[in-house]
C-alpha cells in the first residue's frame, strides 16, 4: 500500500487544484482499485499541503472508513478531541469533509486510517 500511496502523492501533485476547497477526483486507472468507486478527495491547502481521503468502504447513512494522508505531517492544531471520551479526530477547518475524521491508527504523522460515523 506505501507504494500505492506514494504514486496517488505523485498523481495528485500534477492535478491542478484550486485552493480552498475539497475536490472529488477520479483516479487514473492504474490507481482505481485504491477507493470504493475509484475517486479521491483532494484538497490544496494554503501552506501547500496537498490532504488526500481514499474511502475503502461507505455504508450506512454515508459513513465511512478510509485512509487520510497529507503531502506533509498535520498540525498540532488539527487534531482535535472531545471530553466525552470519543477518539481524537482530524479538523482541517473550512474544508468540509476534513473537519471530522476519526482516527483509527496512525502509520505516521502524515497517514492515518479514519473513519466518520453519522452515529
């Protein structure tokens, strides 16, 4: 899967994508099998980031499990975590599918599995 990832990176850095928003991308073939329908959801950060979601799965009411990356490590500000005792979770704030990812593992500080769980 690392090599997989570092392709989709490689990919998506030749995508010109507008800033300020998350895109839904199809992937080019070779990549498809990587998300449920074969799209990807980019966005270009102000700093240059580029953050990447791959739903692996959808189902019930639009909930999701999935993998979250980032051309470069998050910061300290958009991991976020609530009182009641839910798993932290990813904010990128303003760009709508970013603002709530619950994080299931970590493989560093750039790759995450997520998920998002309507309740």
């Amino acid at each position: 899967m690392e090599e997989a990832l570092k392709r989709v990176v490689e990919w998506i850095s030749r995508q010109d994508l507008e800033q300020g928003r998350v895109h839904e991308i199809g992937l080019p073939d070779s990549l498809v099998g990587l998300s449920h329908n074969g799209k990807i959801y980019a966005a270009h950060l102000p700093d240059g980031r580029r953050c990447l979601l791959l739903k692996k799965h959808v189902g019930w009411k639009g909930n999701f499990e999935g993998l979250f990356f980032c051309t470069r490590p998050l910061l300290r500000e958009e991991f976020m975590s609530r009182d009641n005792g839910e798993r932290p979770f990813i904010c990128i704030q303003g760009y709508g599918l970013f603002e709530e990812l619950y994080i299931r593992s970590s493989r560093d500080q750039s790759v995450f599995e997520v998920y998002f769980d309507l309740n």
